[in-house]
C-alpha cells in the first residue's frame, strides 16, 4: 500500500500556454508530493490565485499577455505573500530574467528542464532556497554585469565556500553546520560578498558569481 508523503508541496502554474499548464499538471500529479491547486493564464490571475489558495510555490511564466510575470512576482512580494515563486522561462536569452530576480522571485529554470531537476527545484523553492540554473546563470551575463569597487571585488576563500554552497541550494542552517560556522557568521559573510559583487540577493549572488568565473 503506498504511502502519502509527510511532506506534500502545493503549488499553482501561471503560464498563457494551456498545454504547457497541461503538461505541468500532469507531470506533479503522477508524484504524490506535490499537488497543483489551480492555474493560472496570465499574472494578473496568478496573483489572486495565489492569495486566495495560498500554495508553497508559483511555476511563474515570464512573458504572458494579459499580464507579464514580472509585475506579477513584484505585486506578491509586496503584498507579503508566503508562496515562493519559481520562474519557468522558454528563452534562454529571455531579458526579464535579471528584473525577476529583483522583484523577489526564488528559482529560475529553463522550461527544457529535466523532469527531476525542476521537481528538486521547487522542493527547494518551498523551502525558501535559490535555486538557478547554469544554464539561466549564464544568459545573465551582461544583464548582472555591475562595476564594483577597485580592489573591494575579491571574495576570500571562505566567502567562495559560501557562495558555491548557496549556489547549490544550500540553507543558512546547512551551510553553518557544514563550515562549523554559525548562522550569523553565514549571515556576515553573505552581507560582505553581496558588497563585493554588487547584487542584493542570493540568486543575482549566483548568477554573478558564474558570469565572473567563481563557479566555474
């Protein structure tokens, strides 16, 4: 007799594409941890749906007519909403990536993904971990390119341990227990090599941190 996970994900897709919310649905619905609760076909609608349903995590399309994605991640980050939100985008070029990261958005995949790599992405959306592809890393090359200070831009060693562990979806927690280090110290070192790169988060932190050669 199977067994219903301890732990199921609830999510909503927000795509304008009906087979791809279609093909979305269908490919959650055959793991039983996950649950989709509703979709969505443009942002506007996503946002109301979110709050009203209130899942772990939003599969957030990028490029919708009727309401872009963009507006919709900036519009649930300011009103406080608990849902993380993951972004499924088809274009690996696709330029609103970089103001998604800004407006608030947790993960960003390509929509090619591998089936388990997407699930592993939004078991770690919903745990508030970044999440972020090389492959969507590498698109934002020009995009995250950021002056920083003549000779404040060098992480130290311990600051490149930490950043190649947020780029893995490490926590906070996870990183400290596996540095022998405490939270806050986690905390401080984000806080410096932030400065040093010249991003705001843990995601723009990543993806500067491929553009400029410090992940590989």
């Amino acid at each position: 007799m199977d067994r219903e996970p301890a732990r199921v994900i609830t999510l909503i897709v927000v795509d304008d594409h009906p087979v791809v919310r279609d093909g979305l649905r269908g490919m959650f619905a055959a793991a039983p941890e996950f649950r989709v609760l509703g979709e969505a076909a443009d942002g506007v609608e996503g946002v109301e749906m979110a709050f009203r349903l209130d899942p772990d995590v939003v599969l957030m399309d990028l490029r919708m007519p009727g309401g872009g994605g963009v507006a919709a991640i900036t519009e649930l980050t300011r009103r406080g909403a608990r849902s993380k939100v993951l972004v499924l985008t088809t274009y690996d070029t696709d330029s609103d990536t970089l103001p998604a990261i800004e407006a608030g958005a947790t993960g960003y995949l390509l929509k090619d993904a591998p089936r388990e790599e997407l699930f592993t992405a939004v078991r770690a959306a919903a745990e508030g971990r970044t999440v972020l592809s090389p492959a969507v890393a590498s698109r934002l090359v020009s995009a995250v390119r950021a002056p920083a200070a003549a000779g404040n831009d060098t992480l130290s060693a311990r600051e490149r341990e930490v950043l190649t562990l947020v780029a893995r979806g490490t926590s906070n927690r996870e990183i400290a227990a596996e540095l022998f280090i405490s939270e806050a110290t986690v905390k401080t070192h984000l806080t410096h090599l932030f400065a040093k790169l010249g991003v705001k988060d843990r995601a723009a932190a990543v993806a500067t941190g491929y553009d400029r050669g410090i992940l590989g």
